[in-house]
C-alpha cells in the first residue's frame, strides 16, 4: 500500500518521479517475497499456509495481494468456477469458489492463466479475495484490513499549534494540544483528545472501519449536517497561510481523528 496507493511513488497521484534516461511505463506493477509465514483460514479450516508468499503492489489498489503457491493451498478447497476475466497488466485470470465442510462462497479466490513473460514469477500462484475469507495470519498473529506493509511508516508527532474543527460555522472542536499521524503516502491526519470536543455535535453511524495497526475503530458524523467532505480543521498557523483541510472525523477511546483530504497551496481554499 505505501508504494502504490495515496501519493505512493507507483501511484497515479506520486508527487515525485523516476529520474530514468527512458520513460517509463505508466503502469509499474512490483512484486517481492512476503519474508512470512502467511496463513489463510475458511469455514474454520486452513486452506492456505506457506512461507512462500509473494506480495504484489499495483497502481491505485489500496490492499497489496498475497500469492499463494499452489502447492501450498489445499487443491480440495478450489473449485474452477469457469468464470474468466481479464487483467488489463497481467492476462486472464481464473476464479475459484471456495470450499470447505457445508460452505461455499463463488469468485474468492483467483489465478493468472495467461501472464506475461515479465510476471511469470507469479504463474501458479492463488490469491484469496480478503472478505471472503474468515481471517488471514501472519506467523502466530491474525491480521486486519490488509497484509502488513513493509513500506509503512508511521510517526506521530505533539504539536504546538491550536487545532480547530468546523462543520459549517459550527466548532466541533478545538484544542491546544492535538497530535498528528504521519503515515506513508497519506496526507496528516490530527488527533485531538475527547475533552476538547463538543461531544453534542457528534453522533455514531454504524460503519466500523479495521485498521491492522490500530484495529477497529469506531466512527462518527457531524449531529448538525452530513457532507460528502466532511468537517474542516483549520491548525492556527505560525506562518500565513498554513491550513490543512480536512475530509473525515473519527472517534476512538480517547481521541477525535480528522483526515486530511487534500493540501492546498499558500492562501488556496
């Protein structure tokens, strides 16, 4: 996900770019060893377990696909649904049904079946369509949301600056003392404590979004209106012209989150 998703360098939207005699290919696909032991459960039986794994990162796709060895997912769990489509980089590509004891669920896993000299690496490899599977493990410990990235970094930061948040005209928060999150390829994301939000223009919406690194959150919206962008949260600058805007507000045990959508240009709204 860090190299290929938000401002990733393999994203349509990197900020930077390969300094290369040629052009390169607008599409730059890259797989590499797991170095794991990943495992895949279903219907409460294992159906996947190898060391062996590749990961690949494509342009645009938030979660990077493990690939299984078909020798190590259980043949008796697979069944050719007869299904084929086609990918626009790497050729045909097979659908399964997954199977295992009284349960079945069609188009869960897939294969490439036509792939380019260039990709051949990934011949005979299996990946599993991450919902429809029970869980995904690495060695001993189960994973959420999408295989770790190896490529994620995360910093978080106290701040000095005043953060305010608005809904319209109406201050959702403010404080004093916010943190925020640096995370690879992703804009800065603010944390303020729940004592300095006003906890009446806040309301729970049912979506709970899963986080592997921060597990499952619990997410609300603005009690005063609903809006495709969400709050703006305004830190008071120490040069002119310093905002961040932002799209979205969550809450968690102790802290109210707000993620930035975009980052303008001085004096740009």
């Amino acid at each position: 996900m860090g190299l290929s998703w938000q401002q990733g360098p393999l994203s349509a939207g990197a900020i930077g770019h390969f300094l290369t005699p040629e052009p390169l290919p607008q599409r730059l696909l890259f797989a590499e060893w797991l170095r794991r032991r990943m495992r895949v459960k279903f219907n409460d039986t294992w159906i996947a377990d190898s060391e062996n794994v590749i990961v690949l990162h494509e342009p645009g796709r938030y979660r990077d696909s493990p690939y299984f060895p078909r020798e190590d997912v259980d043949e008796t769990a697979l069944v050719p649904s007869g299904k084929i489509t086609h990918h626009k980089d790497l050729g045909d590509t097979a659908w399964y049904t997954v199977h295992a004891g009284d349960r079945a669920t069609e188009r869960a896993a897939w294969e490439f079946t036509s792939l380019p000299g260039h990709a051949a690496e990934l011949d005979g490899r299996i990946d599993f369509a991450w919902r429809a599977m029970d869980a995904f493990y690495e060695e001993a410990d189960r994973i959420l949301g999408h295989a770790a990235d190896a490529y994620h970094r995360i910093d978080i930061r106290n701040t000095d600056r005043t953060l305010e948040v608005r809904v319209d005209d109406t201050v959702v928060a403010r404080s004093e003392h916010p943190v925020v999150l640096y995370e690879s390829g992703f804009a800065p994301r603010w944390y303020v404590p729940r004592a300095d939000i006003d906890e009446k223009q806040l309301r729970p919406v049912e979506d709970r979004p899963s986080v592997p690194t921060r597990a499952c959150a619990t997410t609300t919206t603005s009690a005063t209106r609903t809006t495709p962008h969400g709050p703006t949260a305004t830190p008071t600058a120490r040069s002119p012209g310093s905002r961040t805007w932002c799209r979205s507000s969550r809450t968690g045990s102790r802290c109210f989150s707000t993620a930035s959508a975009w980052n303008p240009s001085p004096g740009s709204r």
